[in-house]
C-alpha cells in the first residue's frame, strides 16, 4: 500500500488523525505507519456503534457433560478412536503463547517462566513434555502450531529453538503471530501509542484461527490432512494435549466441538461455564453467572452450571472454516496509552476507550454440537494466573508435584 492509498482508507473511515504527524516521519516510520493501516480492519470499529445489539446475550440453559464415570466405561474405545485419528495424521494443536510474565514479575514470555525449584522446567517444556506423551502413545507426530504477539514472537522463536523444542521435532513445530485490532477512543477514533503506531491489542482468544489462516498455515493443515485441532492456553502446565481419550469421545459422540470441563470449586469461581444460549452450544462466562444460574439444580440435585472450561477445546476443522466470517465481536472498555493533542504519551489511570476481540465462546456459539468432557482438575488443571495464592506458580507447583513430575 502506498501513503497515497493509506490516506484515502482513512478517508473513507473518518480516521484521518492517524495521520497527524505524517509529515515528521522518516521515510521508514511513515512506511511503518502505512503497513499498519494496510493491516487494520478498520469495519469492526463501526461496532461501537452498536454496543447495546452486540452485548445481548440469548436464553441461557443448562447443558449436560459427559462426566467421568461415563467416560471410564468407554476409555478404551473412546481412546482406541483416538489414537487411530491421531496416527493418521488427523489432529494438530495450538498452543495460544502470545501472553507476557509480567504478572509473574518477569519480562520475559509466559511460556519461559522457570516453575522449577531444584531444576530448570519451564511452562513451555511442560506442555510439550505433556503432548510428547501421546506421541509417544501413539507412535505419531503432532503438528503443533504456536500463537505469539508482536511483543513476545521474536523472545518466543528464540528461546524454543535454543532448547531444541524441548525435544519435540522442529519440522512439526509452526509459529505465527496473533492478529492486533486498532484501539479506539469512546467515539470510536483510533489512537495513536506512537507517531508513527496505531495504539491495538491482540484480537482476542477467539481470533486464532483467522490469525492461523492469515499466516498461510491453513494451508498447511490442509496439505497434511488435518482434520481436528486442540487449542489450548499456556497457563496451564498440567493439561494434556492431543489426549485420544478425548478426541476418540468428540469423535464418536459426533459433535464438531469438544470442551475440556471441571467440576467448579464454587458456584461463583472465576471460570466460564458451559450452557446452551438460545438452544445452541455456548459459554456463560463467570461476571455473567447471576445468582439465579449459580442456584439453579439438574435433575440429580446437583448445581446445573457446574462444569467451568480450562481453554482446552477439539474444534472440527471444516465448521471453523465455515464460521470465519461470521464471528461476533465483543468490545471492552480498557485503559489505552496514548499521544496526547501535543504528542505526549499519556497512561491512563481509568478506561478511556475500546479493544475489539472476538472470543472462543462466540466459536462454540456458532457451532451445533458441543461435547463437555470432564477431566480430573487435579490432574489437569493447574492454572498460573499469579505468582502466589489461588492459580498460582504456587498452587501449580503442588499439582505438579502430586502428578509425579519432578521440580
């Protein structure tokens, strides 16, 4: 794209104060800022316009998980069914990494946090150690595909390759970047972070797969005939990846989703639900579960919103390709840094506009048949969200430990 061009895509949009300091750029800087602009879908900002249709959720209902009795009696098959998809080449992973350690009081990517006491183990070696696993189950490789940002692709690529993937083989492993959104002003202006940078943020856990298929790596999938994908979040280092278990009872229980679930430690802890929304398969995440929804019971007199998803999800390639398109948008009030009408940076101390993301509960929403599939939460869910307390490197530590893994 040319400046020339740039400026009438800003035209067109009424974002033309993107330009503001045009005339001060480098020829590089101002080449910078026209590649932004190429590469922001500057429609969606439209949609704060209409806040109050894209905020309305439909009739929430229970819907019932495959729970673990259900799923010993049928192991053996259901992993069976598993195995033989995963031999023939059929299932790849995500791995969603684009997330910092700052929380964790490091600069350094999430997935190079160290959560070892005695030795090195990093989030990353744990996850693949857990997926080397069912590649060692299965006699087969799996494509892993890694998600990074802008902020941590660079650190990521490095660090990966300097261990030797931790022992995964290198030509299964594929990298990409998240795709960003422009951030906006409550009128729905875009901001400027630098004079020459769009102020953006990452589109949100549901954006991988147009990220996946911007990168050209559907083509990949395509190439090498894979026809389900896990994705799964780096924060959890004892979940298992690719697990034929699972894959096997999505498959035979012919559903095109398949949700990892725990039983909840509390009606109101901090994780999304899994319901029906208006008779369709979907998520009613925690700041959305009324006091009504936490009381409700199922026919055993047990809660009816009871399982909370770990961001571990089997999708049916050909469905997502479907839905591309269609993928509803949230859009969240936040603090965004930006320049001034003197060109300073400003960091604010309260929301002062919008990110744009689409989330993975509008994929499932989209989708006609979802299977929750309980896991053991001690065995597979060990978030670290912080560095001490609840889902912690702490608490991760002890899961860790108690699933024999060494630290």
């Amino acid at each position: 794209m040319t400046f020339e061009q740039a400026k009438a895509k800003v035209e067109k949009y009424g974002q033309q104060q993107v330009l503001k300091y045009a005339d001060s750029l480098s020829e590089a800087e101002l080449q910078a800022l026209v590649d932004q602009i190429e590469a922001t879908d500057m429609d969606i900002i439209e949609n704060c316009k209409h806040m109050d249709e894209l905020a309305k959720r439909g009739v929430i209902s229970p819907l019932s998980a495959m729970e673990l009795s259900e799923i010993e009696a049928h192991k053996e098959s259901f992993t069976a069914t598993g195995i033989e998809a995963i031999k023939a080449g059929k299932v790849g992973a995500v791995l969603l990494a684009g997330g910092m350690g700052t929380r964790l009081g490091s600069d350094n990517p999430k997935g190079m946090y160290n959560v070892g006491i005695t030795r090195e183990l990093y989030i990353f070696e744990c996850l693949i150690n857990n997926l080397l696993d069912v590649v060692k189950q299965a006699d087969a490789w799996v494509h892993l595909f890694v998600m990074t940002s802008d902020k941590n692709n660079d650190a990521t690529v490095k660090f990966m390759t300097e261990h030797d993937f931790f022992g995964y083989k290198a030509e299964y492993v594929h990298f990409f970047k998240q795709e960003m959104a422009a951030a906006t002003d409550y009128n729905g202006k875009i901001l400027l972070e630098e004079k020459n940078r769009l102020s953006s943020s990452p589109n949100g856990n549901g954006g991988w797969f147009i990220s996946l298929q911007k990168a050209g790596l559907l083509d990949l999938v395509h190439s090498e005939g894979i026809e389900w994908i896990n994705v799964f979040a780096v924060d959890n280092v004892c979940q298992r990846i690719a697990d034929p278990c699972f894959v096997g009872a999505t498959i035979q229980r012919n559903c095109v989703v398949g949700a990892k679930v725990v039983r909840k430690a509390a009606p109101d802890e901090k994780v999304g639900a899994l319901c029906l929304e208006d008779g369709r398969p979907s998520i009613v995440e925690y700041y959305d579960m009324t006091q009504e929804l936490m009381d409700a019971k199922n026919e055993k007199g047990e809660p009816a919103y009871n399982f909370g998803v770990i961001l571990n999800y089997l999708f049916f390639v050909s469905d997502l390709e479907k839905m591309m398109s269609s993928l509803p948008l949230h859009i969240v009030e936040k603090k965004i840094p930006y320049l001034d009408e003197e060109g300073n940076l400003v960091k604010p101390e309260a929301p002062n506009g919008y990110k744009y993301e689409s989330l993975v509960l509008d994929m499932i929403h989209q989708l006609d048949s979802c299977l929750p599939f309980e896991v053991v939460r001690e065995r597979e869910f060990a978030p670290i969200k912080n560095k001490t307390g609840i889902d912690s490197v702490e608490s991760a530590r002890e899961l860790l430990k108690k699933n024999g893994v060494v630290l």
